[in-house]
C-alpha cells in the first residue's frame, strides 16, 4: 500500500470484531514497526501481548478499576490548557457524538469503559520501558507507535491506542506480572475493524498547518 494512503486512511477504530489474529500476522507487524527510528538505536520498547481468555481478564480487571477510580480518558495536562488545544480536544468529541447518538450509547460511558475493554478487540499490545530510561525514550515509544498503526493499517487490520489504561498501571502489572522496574506507556488495541458500528465511520480532521507552523 501506498505510504501517502496509508497515512490519510487509517483512523482510530472504536468497534472491533472478535475474530482471533494469527500470531504470525501480529509478528509480521511488530517487526515492521521496530523499523522505527530511537536515539542511538537503542530499540527501548519491550512487548507484552495479550489474546484470547486473559485479554478479557484484562478487560475485567480494567473495568473494575475504572469502576472504582473513575479515571477517565483526558488530556492528562499538568497545568490548564492553552485555549486552542482544549478547543480541538472538544471539537474531537463533538464530532464523534453524532454517532454515539444514532448507537444510543454515553459517549463518556463508551469512550471509557471502550477504552478498559479495548473496544472488543481480540489483541492487545502493551508497549512497555525500562524505568532505568529518562523520558526522553518517551519519544521512541512514540516513533513506534506510528509505525505500529500504521503497519497495522496496511495489513487490513485496525488499531486504537489506548492510553487511559496507564491510569491502571499497578493493576495491569500485577495481573499480567509485569516487573514493577517496567512502566506500561500505552496500550494498544489490534482487530478487525467491526465496519458495522457506526462510530467507525467518524473521521477526525486536523487543525490548518497555518495554526501550527511559524516559519522563521
Ligand atoms: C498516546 C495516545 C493515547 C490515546 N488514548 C486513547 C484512549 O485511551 N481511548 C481512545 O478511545 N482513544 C485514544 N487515543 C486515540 C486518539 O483519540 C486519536 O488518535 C485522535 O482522536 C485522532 O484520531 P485518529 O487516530 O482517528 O486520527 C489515543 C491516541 C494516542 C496517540
């Protein structure tokens, strides 16, 4: 598939059929998406995959927490927003609601008990770094990323990054034994998109470049 198609249709998908994945089929996609750059090439991501019946131990334990903590998905920022970013956090939802109506469903409510159980999807890549790394690794794990739903994209499959599920962090590790020197960054969900839902047909757009770029 074409690089500039790739780019331009892939979409984060919020419905996902349970059908399984051939594990050669998700190895075939992490070994594209660790083509990735990362400073000094130092590859700092490490992989936990989780299918079939633990994957919906996950989705329990997830909701449960959410249930209890009522973290929600958010921007997660440290001090109030500059307007223009909460602007475009809103005009996300807004966008999606119409959809959310013709569901019947809370968009909070789908949003993030969607995002505990990774909206269905039969696999779930936990993207994983050492805590001995400072956070400028951050920034390879985020290279990966767009490697990964991108690669994803291109073999027929979808994908949602979910990073709400960071907030569960301590739940996650002790139910997947994960070490406690291993901080989970992002979640990733990974499926057939369910093309049914009509949630899968919103579309996000983007900002003008005019609004982020000043050339000097
Ligand atoms: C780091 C990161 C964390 C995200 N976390 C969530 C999440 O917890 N739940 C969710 O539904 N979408 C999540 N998303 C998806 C974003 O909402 C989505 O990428 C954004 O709205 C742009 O839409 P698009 O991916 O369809 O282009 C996340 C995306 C990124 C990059």
């Amino acid at each position: 598939m074409d690089l500039t198609k790739a780019i331009l249709e892939r979409r984060s998908i919020r419905a996902f059929r349970p059908d399984p994945i051939p594990r050669e089929k998700i190895e075939e996609i992490l070994r594209l998406s660790i083509r990735a750059p990362s400073g000094i090439n130092l590859q700092p991501w490490e992989f936990v995959i989780v299918t079939g019946e633990e994957k919906e131990r996950l989705s329990r334990t997830l909701i449960k927490a959410y249930r209890e903590k009522k973290i929600s998905c958010g921007p997660d920022a440290v001090r109030p927003l500059p307007k223009t970013f909460g602007k475009r956090g809103a005009k996300t939802l807004e966008g999606m609601r119409p959809f959310f109506e013709e569901m019947k469903v809370s968009p909070e409510q789908y949003i993030n008990e969607g995002s505990c159980q990774f909206y269905g999807a039969p696999v779930v890549i936990l993207i994983c770094l050492d805590d001995a790394f400072s956070k400028s690794r951050l920034l390879d794990i985020g290279a990966l990323l767009g490697y990964l739903v991108l690669a994803a994209h291109e073999s027929g499959l979808g994908t949602c990054p979910i990073g709400l599920i960071t907030a569960y962090e301590e739940e996650i590790k002790d139910l997947l034994n994960i070490p406690d020197n291993k901080r989970v960054v992002i979640g990733l969900a990974l499926g057939h998109p369910d093309w049914e839902s009509p949630i899968n047909r919103f579309k996000s757009d983007r900002e003008d470049l005019d609004n982020m770029v000043r050339w000097v």
